[in-house]
C-alpha cells in the first residue's frame, strides 16, 4: 500500500516528501487567491471586494460542516491504515463521501432560494448595490454547492492515501484553470462579480470530479463501497473533526462581527482592505496550515502502529519548520506589506490604500505566535484528542478574537481591530503551549527539548 511510506521512510526525508508537495499547493492556492482579488479589486472595485467578504463566512459555515466529517474520518482513515485495516478504512471513506454530497446538496438548494435573505442578513450595515453583488455571488456558489465541500475532503483522502504528490498536481491544476477563467470571465467577457464566481466554482468542482474518479476502482488504499459504519463510530469521527468545524465556524463568526464593526468604525473601505489582508494572509498563513496539515497522516498512522518514536521525530521536525516559516513570514511582510495592498485596489482610491496598508504593518505580528496554535491543533486531533483540540480551536479562534474585539475598538476604532489578531495570537499560543505541555505522558513532555 501507498500509505505504508508513513512507517518505512526516514522521518526527514517522509517531512520534505509530504511538506513541500503541500506548501507548493498552498503557495499556488494563495497565488491563485491573490490573482482573484486582484481581478475583483482592479477590475471590479472596492464594493465588489466587500461584497465577496460579506458572503465568504456564510461559504466557511457550510464547508465546516462538511469538513467536520471529513477531517474526523481523515484521521481515522489514517489510523485504520496504521492498524493494517483497509476494509474498515474504506468502509469510513465511503460513508464519509456520501454523507457529504448529500449535505451539501441540502445546503446549496436553500442558500439559492434565500440568496437576497441571507446577504442582508450577514451585512445589515451594507448599502444597496454592495448586497446586490454579495447576493449574485452566493447564488453562484449554490449552484455549484454540491460539488463544492467534496472537494476539500477528497484531497485529504488522497493524502491518507500517501499519494501527495497527486493531490499537488490536482491542486494546481484547479487553481490554474481558477486564474484562466478569472482572466476570461472579468477582464474580456466582463461578467462582473457572477464571473468571480463561476470561475472559482468550475475549477472547484472540476477538482471534484477528477478526485471522486480516482477513488473508482481499487487502484489507491482506500476505495468505494455501500458498507456503512456503526453510528458509534460516526459519533466518533464528528468528535475528533470537531476542532476543525469549530475553527472554521468560529472565523464565520469573527467574519461577521468583524464585518459589523469593519462597517461601523470605517465603512465600506474598511472591509474591503480586511479583505485584502486575508487574501495576503491565503498564500502566506496557508503555508504554515499546509505544513502542518500534509504530516497528520503520517502522525496518526504512527499513533495507529505505535510507532511513538517515529512520531515524536516527525512532529519535532514540523515545530522547527513552522517557527523558521513564522519568522520569515513577519520580516517579509513588514518590508513588503505595504506595497502588496496596490495590487488590489484601484489607483485613485486613497483610502483604501492607507487601510489596507495600516491593517498588513499591523497583522504581520500575528504570525509571530500563530504557528503555535496550528502545531498543536494538528497534533492533537492527529491522535485522536479531540477535547484539547476544542478547547485550543474555541478559546484561540472565537473566545479571544471575539473579547479583544469588543475591548479595543470602542476604545481604538479601526486601529483597535487591526490589532486585535496579534494579541489573540500571542496568547493562544501560550495555551497552546501550555495545553500540550499539561497532557502529554512523559516521552511527549519531552518532545521540544530532546
């Protein structure tokens, strides 16, 4: 089987074989994602920018959803195969893709019926023409919705799989076809922000297609089959997948106030150059995520063999590489931020200029400590510990940001929120920290320092 590289490979070498097919992706998704706000925001302006980030929350609450199940029967995949049992693993995989097609298919039909509903709901503050365009952009991705959430969780199949190189080239090639059409559907057809959204709707859903296809068949370690599982075991995997649709879920949330107070303190302007801060933070922030999402296979089919050793190396080798990352990251964007927000708007809108500038200076310190939240949250949920993962997703994610929030922009305004994700970060990290150092047995005590 594929997935036995996870036990045989020297760790250094499984580390560069699994990280860098994942970082490639990541890097190319993040440029794909800059490429598309640079597309809205030259070509469309700062209203249709607000306008995808008025809607993108919404977006996140149903892939989280989705992705509960398919991260919680990633891990348990993994485990499966470590364990030698691929029947039980691909019996998982099965009723994981059903249950998701059928979710998003649910999802997506009512979204399109209450796209207008829905829009003025996750804005209140937001003028006519702004909820106009966020409407027509979620009515797109509902048509595309049930092939959306599959995607993501067929990808990370793949990679069970110990096949991550394939995964990087599907990944790619998605993202490439994204840009094709963002630079058809915008710039020569003139579609306006119902292109946007087509374009990554039909790279999306092409991915889709193409992962479920290779599922066909018994060619890879896992593979299709009517067996469900015991609902015992569902219960299970939507444990140990609760971290990560409690993240997601909690930065919809953080999506949404921030919306309100970004409208509040700075208007329309203010959530367009947020949205330029998370289009930076897509190709950057998802290289630490693909780092250390590309080894929780490796991780928890060690934990599933019992092969403690070969985990500990593996798990110590992502804690360098993600601090060398963060810091490199800081420097990069503190001399380079600045400049990156012209890409994204046009040239006469001074305003958004100097928010947009302001908030990248600002959110540079946030990866300082950000890696520490995401190593540990990985690992935890990688052998099957789904209470520390919670409680590190829900107290980093929501209970912070949601706090400082509240406390600095009354207080601050807008500089208020640009600093409220440094300060969170620094200390969730310290929980992070402080959570693994108080539950792990003594051989993981020690992890940091041997």
């Amino acid at each position: 089987m594929h997935s036995e590289i996870f036990s045989k490979m020297p760790p250094t070498r499984l580390f560069f074989h699994c990280a860098l097919p994942a970082m490639a992706t990541s890097l190319a998704g993040g440029l794909y994602a800059i490429v598309d706000g640079i597309f809205v925001g030259r070509y469309l302006g700062a209203e249709a920018l607000a306008a995808v980030n008025i809607v993108m929350p919404l977006i996140m609450i149903v892939e989280a959803l989705a992705n509960m199940v398919a991260v919680g029967t990633f891990v348990h995949i993994a485990t499966l195969l470590g364990e030698g049992n691929r029947q039980e693993a691909s019996r998982a995989f099965s009723f994981s893709v059903k249950f998701i097609l059928l979710f998003s298919t649910i999802t997506a039909l009512m979204g399109f019926a209450s796209a207008e509903m829905l829009a003025a709901w996750l804005a209140p503050g937001a003028e006519g023409e702004t909820l106009r365009l966020a409407a027509d952009y979620l009515k797109i991705y509902a048509l595309f919705g049930p092939l959306i959430p599959i995607y993501f969780a067929t990808d990370n199949y793949l990679r069970d799989c110990g096949c991550p190189k394939l995964s990087m080239g599907i990944n790619i090639l998605t993202q490439v076809l994204n840009i094709v059409l963002d630079f058809l559907f915008i710039a020569v057809l003139g579609w306006g922000i119902e292109g946007a959204a087509l374009a990554s709707c039909i790279s999306i859903a092409s991915g889709s297609i193409i992962t479920l296809a290779l599922f066909g068949g018994r060619r890879l370690d896992v593979y299709y089959t009517w067996e469900n599982i015991p609902v015992s075991r569902f219960l299970r995997i939507l444990a140990n997948g609760s971290s990560e649709f409690l993240t997601s879920i909690s930065s919809a949330v953080m999506g949404l106030m921030l919306n309100f107070f970004l409208l509040k303190y700075g208007g329309t302007s203010a959530v367009a150059a947020f949205a330029i801060v998370m289009y930076v933070d897509s190709i950057i922030g998802m290289l630490n995520f693909g780092l250390c999402d590309s080894l929780q296979p490796a991780l928890s089919y060690c934990h599933g063999a019992g092969e403690k050793a070969r985990l500990k190396a593996i798990f110590r080798r992502i804690l360098w590489a993600s601090f060398v990352m963060a810091v490199a990251t800081f420097f990069f964007l503190e001399l380079a931020g600045p400049y990156m927000a012209g890409l994204f708007s046009q040239s006469e809108d001074g305003e958004l200029m100097q928010f947009s500038k302001d908030a990248l200076t600002i959110f540079a310190f946030s990866y300082l400590a950000g890696w520490m939240d995401l190593c540990f949250s990985s690992y935890f949920t990688a052998l099957d510990m789904p209470g520390r993962s919670l409680l590190l997703s829900f107290v980093g994610t929501l209970v912070l940001p949601a706090a400082l929030l509240f406390l600095l922009a009354p207080v601050y305004g807008l500089l208020g929120i640009w600093l409220m994700p440094p300060i969170a970060s620094f200390f969730s990290g310290i929980l992070a920290l402080f959570l693994y150092r108080n539950s792990q047995s003594d051989w993981g005590r020690k992890l940091l320092t041997s």
